[in-house]
C-alpha cells in the first residue's frame, strides 16, 4: 500500500515537473507520397517532414508539449535543396537547412498555450504546399484538459490541420525539379489532416465524437493558401481564439468559422443533441478531391 | 441531465421574455429552372440557367403548378417559438442530376435541428424526392439563417437552390417586433436582406462528379439575385427618412471571400453595429466600418442613417480565396446598394 502511495506521489511530482520538461522532437524532411483515397483520389508527390528518415507525413507530425517547456527540435534535410522550419508567432530562424543530410536544432521555451501552425517558409509558398506544414499544439503547464490556464475545460480535443494541394500545376511540376509558375493555384486536393473527405469523415482522430454534455476544443490550423469557411452542422460553437487571440467571455458562439492562410483558431463544440451531422468547408470547390463531392475538406460529428 | 437544465434555463428565459404567441406557419416549396441575364465586367449579357426554389402553396405536391421558381428562393419570416413546417416537394419537373445526385433536400442552415431535418442525404433519415422540414426556433436564436440544398451541394446551391429564413421576435399580440431581438438596442425603422452569392457559368452547365467543380471562376456576382454592378444601378434600393436606423440581414451564400461596407456620396465609410452573427446575439455589440462574411456566416447589423439628407451605399467587395504575399485579397468585383434619405 505505501509503495503504491509512493507511487502516486512519485506521479504527481512527476507530473508537476512537467512544467519544466524538456521535450525533444526530431523531424526528417524527405520525398514522399501522399494518396487520397476513393473517387476522385490519386498519389500526389509531396514533401514532408517525418518522425524517421524516409518517412514524411502530411501534414507534419503534430508536436505537443506544455507552456514553459524547454523545447528542442531537430530538423533534419535530406532532400537536395533548401528548407527550414518555422513555427509561425515561436521561432524566428528562418535561414535555410543545409541540403543533403544537413541538420539544424530549434531551442525554445514553450510559449502561452495555444495552437500554432510550423511549415517551411522558403520558395516562396512551394515548399509548403508540397506538404511541408504540421501544428504546434501547447497545452497548459498543469496538463490539464482546459484550453489555457484557467481557460475553458473540455472533453475531447481535436486538431484539424486544414490544406490544398494543386497537383498538376504545382506538385507534379516541382516533384519532377520543373519551375512552378507560382502566380496561378488552382488547387484541386482539399483536405483535413492530409485526407479527403472519405477519410476524414471516417477517421477516430478527426471526427468530433460525444455523449451528451461532452465538450470537444477543436485546434484547427489553416497551413493551405486559401481561406477556408469551416460549417459544423448540428450545433453552434464557442470562439475560443483567433490566431492566438483569446477572445473575451462570454464567448460568442458561430456556426461557420473562416480561417485565412496560415491562421489558427481554436472551438469548443458541445454534443447537445443525439445524431450525426457533417462539418465541411462551405466553399464550392473545397468540398471536393477533383471535383468529386464530398472526398474534400470535410469531416463528421456523430453525437450519442 | 444537462439537457433538461438547459431547458429549464431557457424555458426561465422565455419567461423572462416578453410572452410570445407562437403560431404555427406551414410553407409548401417546390423546384423549377430559371435564367438571368447576367452581364459581369461585360457589356454583352450571357444568359446563365438556375434552380430555384418557388412557393407552391397552392398544391404543387401532386404535381400541379409549382408556382415561380426564384433565385434567392422564397424568404421565409419566422417569429421566435414558432413552428415551421416546410413541406417539400421537388418532384414536379424532370430530375436535374442523375443518381446519385438526383433529388432535392432543404438544409436548414445554422438551424441546429435533428439529423432527421437537416437535409443532408448522407446522413440518415433525409429524402430526396420530397420531405417535411420542421424547426422552431428558441428564444435568444433570433437572427438570419439560411436555407439550401444538400444534395451535390457544390452545384445545387451553386444553382440558385437556397435563400434567407429571419427570425424573428413578436410582441404580446404575437406581431412582429422591429427589433433584431428582444433587446430594445436592436430595434430599427426599415429592414433589408442581403444575400450575398456568386456565380461560375462553368458550375451550371457541369454534371456529376466533373472535374470542373474543383475549379471555382465566378464571373458573376449577385445580392439578393441581382447584379448591382455600379452605384447607378444598384441591387437593392431603399428610401428612408433621415435619422432612422436600417437594420441589414447579411446572408453569405457566395463561395469566396467577401466584405460588406457602407459607404457614404463622398466614398466615406460609415459605422454600422454588428449585433447578431449566425444567428446568436453577441454578448457585446461591435460598431465597425467593415465586416467579413465567409461562405455560410450571417450577420444582422444596424446603421443609423445621418440627420441631413444624402445617398449610402451599402456594398459588398467580393474578393478571391488566395490572399497576396501581404495577406490581402484581391478583390473580383464590388455589388452595390442604395439608400436615399
């Protein structure tokens, strides 16, 4: 029984000292391969960063540490041109990794909790549509389920990162080392968390999920060059922050967000009702993969 | 529980409120094609197909007239407590789209209603070919909504399938109050409905699952279904008396980027006072010169007209998706209003 006791203190302490943490993260810029499955999905090439050498994701790893966590993140490039890394409102170094395996590590202390988007800024905006973009999520030094200290608490919490991708005019043309002509997007790809629609409206990790009552903060980060008009069906939400900006209380409550490029918000959404709803960009376009309905920027809401 | 709480706070609420006749108000909308001429940067008018939605109270069920299908749709005012019914029935002419995308539903935007109602054919329970709607909205959810198609949304409401339902309050006869809400702040003397839409020619001629819908190039630019290309031919027009105040129910069923200003004879923006987004009152009322309106948001707002005569211009810059290096957008074309006072 002390033993267990002693556990528990052990824990606890443990716990505490998590706002001093140092939190380590390696990421490994690569070539790769992203699919969007169902009709109107395809491979697009992309560039990504990844936890292991030969292993990008789009998007990026989410990176999640606590406010006042000494933070390291080491960037390393294996692709044969520039890249860096930049945690948009954190970090400041944007001079360029040295190709073919050069390295670069990032120290910072964890800034006020919040969420917060990191891509690659050079090459004018190529490098990040290619893939190279993921969330910085800080939570509150305590650990504790509530937006920010003394912040609104919640059930569940969901990060959405929200993009594009324009494969013929730009991903199929800097894949293959061509010149992207860079004054036209037409992005035909919408996505959340790197999926079309069919995905996203099946996957745990996206999907907002609840029995009554419960309440889901929602960390959406726009890494994409269009605006998304983000709807949710079935309830309204609370605006917690735009792009880093508390907003006062009470909070005001909206049914469509919009999040300009490289913009964050952060919601709260609450199950009130039993059902199933869609939540889905309320742009024409967007809710597509080449045109095909519903395999875009979408996502559901399954409230039991 | 938490539910049954919440009831009973919003019951106490209602209580609170002044004591509302709440009526029962059954619409009956059917769907038919239409065209507009419509002239954009152009000079020379292109003739661009629609579907609407149309009021057919008169019994278009069983397939007889379906009255005049309009684009934006029939607006549908509701008081606060009241019940509305829709009944729809899409079926009175030839199927617009083959399966899966054949069909029509009513999706009560920002309405919050069981999945039942909410016209999503993807989710259980909704129909296609022709359905009750019902809803009634509580008290605090005074504001504009929006309704629309959810079938193969990216082109029905592209189409011209959607259109504003205002809540409203009523008084203790149960006659609408002038007023955004219960709240004496937002009363006004005159009301209009800005629906804000976009239109890609492109869009209205693709079928199915084309490629085309992944490109979106409006070339025409609409409020409340009309061009109001210049200050001289305006959208919408109003005559009002000086020193009133003119509520606007911004209604955002474009697919770009918008904003809505007012401006004044000299080009001088003027303040107006957002107290209503998506249908939820804001705990604090913002006077500002310019507000965003993103594809599916809605705002009510009030401008307080000056005490000498003159012209406004309400107007809406719509603009593109991508933002500039500098993280403004560029804008595709302004639509215009006017007040005369």
């Amino acid at each position: 029984m002390l033993k267990k006791i002693g556990l528990y203190v052990l824990l606890l302490i443990a716990q505490n000292g998590a706002e001093a943490a140092v939190r380590n993260f390696a990421l490994h810029i690569d070539n790769g391969n992203l699919t969007i499955t169902g009709t109107g999905g395809t491979t697009l090439s992309v560039w990504g960063y990844g936890e292991s050498a030969g292993l990008p994701t789009v998007p990026a790893p989410t990176l999640t540490v606590n406010e006042g966590d000494t933070v390291n993140v080491t960037v390393y490039n294996h692709r044969n041109a520039l890249h860096n890394f930049v945690i948009k409102n954190v970090t400041t170094d944007a001079t360029a990794i040295a190709a073919n395996n050069g390295s670069k590590t990032y120290s910072f202390t964890a800034p006020a909790a919040g969420t917060y988007v990191y891509s690659d800024t050079l090459n004018t905006a190529i490098n990040r549509e290619m893939g190279l973009y993921g969330a910085f999520i800080v939570r509150p030094a305590d650990d504790s389920n509530s937006a920010w200290t003394g912040g609104p608490y919640y059930d569940h919490e969901k990060v959405w990162v929200v993009s594009e991708m324009d494969k013929p005019r730009w991903n199929d043309v800097a894949s293959t080392g061509g010149t992207v002509a860079t004054a036209t997007y037409k992005p035909n790809y919408f996505m959340i968390n790197g999926m079309g629609g069919f995905d996203a409206m099946m996957d745990n990790n996206t999907m907002i999920m609840g029995t009554l009552g419960q309440e889901t903060l929602v960390r959406i980060v726009n890494a994409g060059q269009f605006s998304h008009s983000l709807h949710f069906h079935g309830n309204h939400f609370q605006v917690l922050s735009i792009n880093g900006v508390r907003q006062p209380l009470p909070f005001e409550e909206w049914d469509t967000i919009n999040i300009p490029p490289m913009s964050t918000a952060e919601v709260i959404y609450a199950i009130n009702q039993t059902g199933d709803y869609p939540m889905h960009v309320h742009t024409a376009q967007a809710e597509g993969a080449n045109g095909v309905y519903l395999n875009g920027a979408a996502t559901m809401i399954m409230m039991h | 529980m938490k539910k049954l709480t919440q009831t009973i706070i919003l019951a106490a609420l209602a209580l609170g409120a002044p004591c509302t006749q709440a009526v029962t108000i059954n619409k009956s909308l059917c769907v038919g094609s239409l065209s507009k001429t419509l002239y954009g940067s152009s000079s020379t008018g292109k003739s661009v197909t629609f579907w609407g939605y149309s009021d057919c109270g008169g019994g278009g069920r069983m397939g007889g007239m379906g009255g005049t299908a309009t684009v934006p749709g029939p607006i549908m005012e509701i008081g606060v407590n009241d019940t509305l019914n829709i009944n729809f029935s899409p079926m009175g002419m030839m199927t617009m789209e083959s399966a899966p995308y054949n069909g029509h539903t009513i999706h009560l935007h920002g309405a919050d209603v069981q999945t039942m109602e909410d016209g999503v054919p993807e989710t259980n329970g909704n129909m296609v070919m022709g359905d009750t709607y019902t809803w009634t909205p509580q008290v605090g959810h005074e504001g504009s909504y929006m309704y629309h198609c959810h079938v193969h949304t990216v082109k029905h409401l592209e189409m011209g399938m959607y259109s504003a339902i205002i809540v409203r309050p009523r008084d203790s006869n149960g006659a609408f109050l002038n007023r955004l809400n219960f709240d004496i702040a937002t009363a006004y003397d005159y009301s209009q409905n800005y629906i804000l839409s976009t239109v890609d020619p492109a869009y209205h001629t693709a079928t199915g699952d084309s490629p085309v819908f992944a490109d979106y190039n409006p070339s025409y630019f609409l409020i409340t279904g009309k061009e109001g290309r210049t200050t001289s031919a305006p959208a919408m027009t109003l005559a009002a008396m000086r020193s009133k105040k003119v509520a606007f129910r911004l209604v955002g069923l474009h697919s770009t980027n918008a904003s809505f200003e007012i401006k004044n004879s000299s080009g001088v923006l003027q303040p107006f006072t957002v107290y209503i987004r998506d249908g939820r009152a804001l705990p604090v009322a913002k006077t500002v010169t310019s507000l965003e309106l993103s594809p599916g948001q809605r705002a009510d707002v009030i401008a307080t007209l000056p005490s000498t005569s003159g012209t406004w211009y309400p107007q809406v810059t719509y603009k593109k998706l991508r933002a500039n290096a500098d993280g403004t957008y560029p804008a595709y074309a302004t639509a215009y209003g006017k007040v005369t006072f």
